[in-house]
C-alpha cells in the first residue's frame, strides 16, 4: 500500500501562501533500508505520526516517534526517513507556507515562536494522550472535509489544529526529543503488531533479556505511561477504525479482551462513551 498526495487547502501566487494536507501511507522496501533523499523546502511542515517502525532524521539527532508525537520542521530544516523493509508508515502531514501564516488567526506569532530555535530546539515533541488524541481527531476532520471538497471547513479544522499546536507547543517550554532505547523500541513494535494476543510484562521482559521492573520503568520514563495503558491505548485505536465492519463481539476478540463486557467497559473508560455512542457521535450509522 502506497499514498502520497497533497491536498490543496489555500492556493496563492506561491507556495509561500499555500496551505497542503496529505496523509502518507506507505510501505518500505523490502529486506533493505530505505533512506528517503533528504527534503529542503521553504515552507513549514507539521508531521502528526499514526503508526510505523522507523526514524527520522535531523541534523545529526535520530528520532523514534510514536503514535500521537509531533515533528514541526522550520523552513530550509534538512531532514529524512530510515525505513527498515516491509514496515508500515502512517502519519498526516500539513506543509503551510510562510505568508499563509497572515491567514490564520495570531498565526504570525505562532509562526515566529515555532521557528525560533533558541527557545524551541527540538523538533519532535511527544503531546499528553488527551492533547494527541484531539489532534489525530482534528487532522481525521480535515481529511473528511477535503474527500466531500469542503475547502471552507477543511480550512476551519486546519486553524482549529494550529490552536492546539499552539496550545501544546506553549505548555512546554522545552519538548522532549523522542529518542527510544533498543529494548522500549522493541517492545512497542511487538505490541503494534500482537495487541490481539494475551501480553504480559513477564513475556516482554523475556524478550528483551532484562528484568520486569527494569523494563517497567525504563518504558515509563522513555514513552511517559505504563506498559498497561500502552497496550490499552493500542488496542482501543485499533478497535475504533473496526467499528463501522465489525460487530463488538468480533473487536473484542480481535483486540483481545476477554469477552464483549470488559471491551466495551475499557472503551467507555478511554474514550468517555460506549462504542455505539462513538460511532453515532463521530463516525455516523445508518
């Protein structure tokens, strides 16, 4: 699976005045990396990452994201992929020139405090799960709104989006890099591809060599929540892009939850509803 098209948002004399969207999926190349030729434009780029076991690369930093990080790069920032093969890519990305900025309401400033360096020096940021989840809803309205060719509203959801970048960016004085040890790496790549299967510490920890409590903390501290609420956090977004195909006995089992009540109990735990309720509220049933 490969896709990679930008969106028109706001067109203008130049692509200083444009605002794109696109939504890359793609898979690497099989048995080899891939390095990506280096990128060199002369707007800026907000990346919102969804899925993938790979690294970005800028200057001489390697970045590990994960689902829910950010990636803003200034313009003229150098930057490329390390892609290891047959691995899925997912993640939204904006490229929004530096006069479209004018545009948007107090966008100038929020312009001027993301490119200033100095204050601002690491270019991935990893947001609270809440700030995260409601960029990754903001960017899933932007791509509905240009599939029905609604320019106006997608425009909307883009300013809605750079609010809350600049909300988040403006709480954290210093982003932390995501830079991922070997064995929390790992983990997070076993538990995207088996969320389905009964995981355990004991298992995890067996797998990198390490011991239970070594790994516990060295996840927290690295990825900012337990192991536990990991996988939860995995298996509750993959059970929401089920919902419109399968029923919630079949997600519950898919996303392994002991039975229907404890799948919809944790749903409605993380998400505040039952799974019905989302999928009236956010995805529509006939």
């Amino acid at each position: 699976m490969s896709a990679y098209w930008h969106f028109p948002i706001q067109k203008g004399a130049n692509e200083t005045f444009a605002i794109e969207f696109c939504h890359i999926t793609c898979t690497g190349l099989k048995n080899q990396w891939n390095e990506n030729k280096k990128i060199l434009l002369n707007n800026c780029k907000i990346n919102v990452f969804m899925k993938g076991d790979f690294s970005v690369v800028v200057g001489d930093k390697v970045f590990s994201p994960i689902y829910g990080d950010l990636c803003f790069l200034a313009p003229f920032e150098l930057h490329y992929g390390k892609i290891p093969g047959d691995t899925l890519l997912d993640y939204y990305q904006f490229d929004i020139g530096m006069n479209a900025f004018d545009t948007i309401p107090d966008g100038r400033k929020l312009l001027e405090w993301l490119t200033d360096r100095d204050k601002n020096r690491n270019v991935f940021m990893r947001p609270k799960s809440a700030d995260a989840e409601l960029m990754i809803s903001s960017c899933l309205e932007v791509e509905d709104a240009l599939d029905r060719r609604n320019l106006p509203l997608a425009f909307a959801e883009v300013i809605r989006f750079l609010n809350l970048i600049g909300r988040v960016y403006s709480e954290n004085e210093q982003p932390e890099p995501t830079v991922l040890s070997m064995n929390v790496s790992r983990v997070l790549r076993y538990i995207d591809k088996n969320f389905g299967e009964q995981i355990t510490i004991a298992d995890l920890s067996k797998l990198c060599e390490v011991s239970e409590s070594w790994l516990s903390r060295s996840f927290r501290h690295e990825v900012g929540v337990t192991i536990h609420s990991y996988l939860t956090s995995r298996r509750m977004r993959a059970a929401v892009t089920m919902l419109t195909e399968r029923s919630i006995s079949e997600i519950s089992y898919v996303c392994g939850f002991s039975d229907s009540s404890h799948f919809i109990s944790q749903f409605k735990k993380y998400f505040g509803m039952t799974p019905m309720e989302y999928k009236k509220r956010h995805i529509g049933s006939d």
